[in-house]
C-alpha cells in the first residue's frame, strides 16, 4: 500500500508488457512488478472477476491474456470504526425492543422552545409598544404659562416634631421655600398604630413647628403627615374593613387638629383599588376636618397606564399598584387635595419617565374636579432598586412631564402644583431643577 502522500516512481518502458523467452512462458509483471493475472481463452472479465485464482490454485493455462490494469485508489484506507447505530436500532427492533426516546425528547424541546418563544413575543411586543407610547408623549413643548400656581407642596421628615430640628433649622428652610411656590408641608406625625391610634410622644415639638411656620412663613399651611402598613398584601398593617379602626383614625385627626396643625394628610399604603372601607374612612375625616376649617389631603396611588392594568399586575405580581381611574376619581371628590406619588414607576430612561409623568398627569387632571386641588409628585430623593432608577426618576424629567401633561389637557387649570418628597433626602440639584423648569 502506498504511503499517503509519497510520489511514486514511475514504471520502466517494458515493465508489465508479456514477454516471451523461447519455450518458456514467463508471467507478465505490472507496473508494480506483480504477475499479471492471466484470463484463459473464453472466458469473460466479469466471470474472472467472480471467480478470481486461488493462492494454491493453478493460475489460468493458456490462452489469451489480460492485463489487470483497472486503477486502484491510493488513498489511505479509512479505519475509523463505522457508526453500527443503525443496525442496532434493526436488531433491537427484531427483537421486539421499543426504539430510541431520543426523537421524542428533541420534538418535545422543540416545542418547548417555540412555546416560550411565543410567550416571551406576547410579553415583550405590548411592553415595547407602550414604551415607545411613552417616549413620544415625552416629546413637544410645554405651552407658555404651565408654571406655579404658587399651589405646591413638600413633604417634610419626622425630625421636625420629635425635637430633632430648631429654630435655626427652620430658619434656613424658609429662606430656601419663600422663593418658590410652596404653600403646604406635610410633616411626618406618625406613624400610627395598626389599630389606628397615635401616640402623643411622636411629636411632642408639633406646636412649636406650626407656630414657628405661621411666622417664618406666613400663608403657608402646616399639615399632620399621618400614615401606616394596611393588612392588604401581609397579615401584619392596619385593616381598615374593621369600623373600630376607622374610628380611631378619626379620633386621630382630632387629635392633631388640637394641637395647631391646619390639616391631615393620610398615606395608607398600600392601598387597593376601590376599596370601599377607605372611602368610607375620607367621608368620616373629613367631616372632621370641614368642622375645623382645616385640609384634608392624601397621597395617591398612580393610575392604570392601561384599562384594568392594576388587575393584571396583581395577578401576576402580587401588588396591585394603581388605581382605576373612576377610582382615583372618587377619591379626588372626597378631599381638598390630591397628591399623586408619580415616582417608583420603574422607568429605566429619563425619556420613559418623564414621558410616564406626562401620562399620568393627564389622567389625574381628567379624574380630579377642578375644585379639588391636584399635586404631581417630585422625586427628591435617590435610591437605584428594580422600582426606581436614579438615573432615570430626576426633578428635570418630572417636571417637563407635569407641564407637557397640563398642556394637552387642562393648561389653564388653577388649583393645581407639584409636591416634591422628601425634604432630608433632596439635593441642590433637585432644589435648581424645581425652580428653574417650574418656579421661573
């Protein structure tokens, strides 16, 4: 056999001829010096070919002769094992054994990868079309006038009452809100208890806080931040279908409406839409706080971005983030103002969120009667977690938001503002980016 690869020498000039010498009848030799394989008169190549000489056998006598000259292949013989797979299966088969699962298994991945496939388009080509949806409603320009309203609010921490702050303190603050258009704050008084009370040792600096602010600053008004954990998504929170704790929380309201504060301002979270017990609860508050001459604000969830988005998202999340907007509406009609949380919206451009701002003010405008004051949240604070982005959530984008959404749906609406949350966390940023896109 050759080796793969060597040149061959080539062949003399009479080398596999049949020579004669005399009697003597040699065996013809081929190119490569073996006997030519003789076929006897009469006899055809494919017989010969069926019926070759033995080694001991007397080769073919006489007769014409052929020359087995038919080429032969000079590559390398394969002696890589051959797959007997195939014949396995036959005799497994023969042997009445069941065939592979094999092809089974890779039809049962394959349409479990198309399913997923499918699920995944269902899942994203909504998503993509609503972010897109929000990019464009962040573009545009604000219409002339959508400025203060000299109706804007702050919510303030509960070093305020506990003794943490003074006058100093209270100083520097006025000095920094008597250019801007600030007119509530919302001063951190609880927490309550989850049966609905509140202990008098939370704020025992409260009357200084309210007298001192009514002489910093006059016409702003001081409201008791009230708030707690409702029972609706963990056993533990305030369970506001029992009448006994609506009641307390009323008693609440009293409470802090003696000593001073010129409001209350409820935050129950988290709240789920339309629950009746919390309407419920407005209703007895604020014949409280009508009584008295005082305010009654909440903090509000956001609004289905979708029709029934809320349902959706509780079913597959756990927590019914928003609010309908017939429910926001009801609850709008039952206060002297409204402040929407728009911040935690899970954005991840500024674009998406300022253009999720835009959306959501135009929604709160259509739900809210002009007589009840509307506040957008700002976002003065900062925190990166999968619900709210730094990067993403700033004042400049909120802003923008708020104005493009009161000019596409109600620019000329007068009791409305922005609230920013929260004064401990804000940054000179937050501060330059709320006066320079709202304050002017």
């Amino acid at each position: 056999m050759p080796v793969p690869g060597q040149q061959q020498g080539r062949p003399g000039r009479d080398q596999g001829r049949h020579q004669i010498d005399g009697d003597h009848r040699r065996a013809p030799l081929t190119a490569t010096g073996t006997p030519v394989r003789v076929v006897p008169a009469g006899t055809t190549l494919g017989a010969y070919a069926r019926h070759p000489a033995t080694a001991t056998g007397a080769g073919p006598q006489g007769g014409d002769t052929v020359e087995d000259t038919e080429p032969r292949s000079t590559e390398p013989r394969n002696t890589e094992p051959r797959n007997t797979e195939p014949k396995a299966a036959e005799a497994a088969a023969a042997d009445g054994a069941q065939p592979s699962p094999v092809p089974k298994r890779r039809k049962r991945l394959r349409r479990t990868r198309r399913i997923a496939l499918a699920v995944l388009l269902v899942l994203l080509v909504p998503l993509l079309t609503a972010e897109t949806a929000l990019r464009i409603n962040y573009t545009g320009d604000p219409a002339d006038g959508t400025y203060t309203r000299n109706r804007d609010a702050i919510w303030l921490g509960h070093a305020w009452v506990d003794g943490r702050k003074d006058d100093a303190d209270l100083a520097a603050f006025a000095r920094r809100v008597k250019a801007t258009g600030i007119r509530d704050l919302y001063v951190h008084t609880g927490p309550m208890e989850h049966d609905g009370t509140l202990p008098k040792s939370l704020y025992p600096r409260a009357r200084w806080l309210v007298d001192a602010v009514h002489r910093e600053l006059p016409g702003v008004r001081v409201q008791a931040f009230l708030g707690d954990v409702l029972a609706t998504e963990s056993p533990d929170g305030m369970r506001l279908e029992k009448a006994a704790t609506r009641a307390a929380v009323v008693d609440s309201a009293r409470q802090v409406l003696d000593v001073g504060y010129d409001g209350v301002h409820l935050d129950l979270e988290p709240l789920h839409s339309g629950d009746r017990n919390y309407l419920t609860l407005l209703d007895d508050v604020r014949a409280v706080t009508r009584a008295r001459d005082a305010q009654l604000s909440v903090a509000a969830h956001q609004i289905d971005p979708l029709p029934g988005f809320h349902s959706f998202w509780g079913t597959v999340a756990g927590h019914p983030k928003w609010w309908s907007q017939a429910f926001f509406g009801q609850v709008a009609r039952r206060v002297d103002q409204i402040a929407v949380m728009s911040y935690d919206t899970m954005q991840p451009l500024e674009s998406l969120y300022g253009g999720y701002v835009a959306q959501q003010t135009a929604l709160a405008l259509e739900a809210t009667p002009p007589t009840t004051h509307l506040l957008m949240g700002l976002p003065f604070y900062h925190e990166n977690r999968f619900g709210h982005w730094n990067h993403a959530e700033t004042v400049a984008a909120a802003v923008r938001g708020v104005r493009l959404g009161l000019s596409r749906t109600d620019a000329d609406r007068e009791r409305f503002g922005v609230a920013a949350y929260i004064d401990f966390a804000a940054t000179e940023e937050d501060w330059a980016s709320y006066r320079d896109g709202w304050v002017r």
